[in-house]
C-alpha cells in the first residue's frame, strides 16, 4: 500500500511538486520494527522526497507501542517525513505524548467538526486543539468538513488545512486526476 501511495505521488508531483500525500500506519507496522527501513526504501523506489510522504497514527496505535515504535518516527522525522496525530482528541493518549513523539501535524477529528456550529463544546474543543497546536509548533489539519459554514469557522480558529466531503469523496486515481489536471500524465505513466 506505502508503495502505491508514495509511486502515484511521486508520479502526480511531476504536474504539481508541492502535493503531499498521507498514509494511515497500524499498529503491527509500527510493532515489527522495520517500519523505519521500509519507508525509507520505498522512497528511494519511488523517488518521492520525505517532505512530500505524511504519516499518520492514532492515539490509540501510538499508545499500545514501545520505545522501538517511537525510535523509527523519530527517524522517519529526521528524515523529513511528517507524522500526523490522525483523529486527535477521540483516543486515551496523554497530552504528554505531544512532547514524546515526533509530530508535525495534528487532525482534529470529524466528530467535533460536524456539530462545530451547533455544539459550544465542539467549537471549545477544536479552539484548544488549534491553540494547542500552534503552541507546540505544529500544523493542523481538520478532517469531515462538509459544510461552507463548517470551512469558515474552522478557518477563522485558525486551522492550516481541511479536508472532506466539501472537497470530494473518495475517488479511483484517475478520477482524482482527471478532477485536478493530471489525467494525461497519470495516463502516460499507467500505459508506460
């Protein structure tokens, strides 16, 4: 899957060098301890830089691993592969896994983005995050937004990014390229 992913990406920035693409990890590639090398490897096949290759982790995966689970992030880091906290503030993790662990960007989960504007507690809990975040240096990035009123509150609370349905629904490559500009060169290097 990290093969396909980092292949299609590095084919895509070819047309657009700043795309960055995320891969969700599980529990068992962060537990055998080779995750360090695989990426790595996969990168030099690939050609994709380490800038442009997001890894993202649960709460949960990262609470359940050990001291070798944090040794290959922080490897993938000081290689230049960003870590994402995916789904922040649904898991059991202590906020001093923020200062542990490697991270770039933390992913304010859709269960507080959709009664964003209905719901204090939600707004109140998205603020934190974003405030949170900014003071510890990372990016933040809001998944599930559906809504234009859901873009623009979480815009003005100062989020760097967003993602859902607003922008899309899960699509097959070629429809992906096709919808960004991309699909004569996708063509060419899926035919080649």
């Amino acid at each position: 899957m990290l093969q396909t992913a980092c292949a299609q990406a590095a084919i895509w920035r070819q047309d657009a060098p700043g795309f960055r693409i995320g891969v969700n990890l599980f529990g068992l590639q962060l537990h055998n301890g080779n995750l360090a090398a695989e990426v790595r490897a996969v990168l030099v096949q690939t050609g994709l830089p380490a800038a442009n290759l997001e890894l993202e982790v649960t709460e949960n995966i990262i609470i359940q691993q050990n001291d070798i689970a944090l040794r290959m992030l922080r490897t993938l880091y000081a290689d230049g592969v960003s870590i994402a906290f995916d789904d922040f503030g649904t898991g059991f993790a202590s906020l001093s896994l923020l200062k542990r662990y490697p991270l770039s960007r933390l992913k304010i989960d859709q269960s507080f983005v959709r009664n964003l504007g209905q719901s204090r507690e939600d707004a109140a809990i998205v603020r934190s995050i974003v405030h949170m975040a900014k003071a510890f240096g990372l990016g933040v990035i809001a998944e599930g937004v559906e809504t234009v009123e859901q873009q623009e509150r979480l815009l003005a609370k100062g989020c760097d990014e967003l993602q859902g349905y607003l922008y899309g629904h899960p699509m097959p490559a070629l429809s992906f390229a096709s919808q960004f500009g991309l699909a004569d060169r996708l063509v060419r290097e899926i035919a080649a």
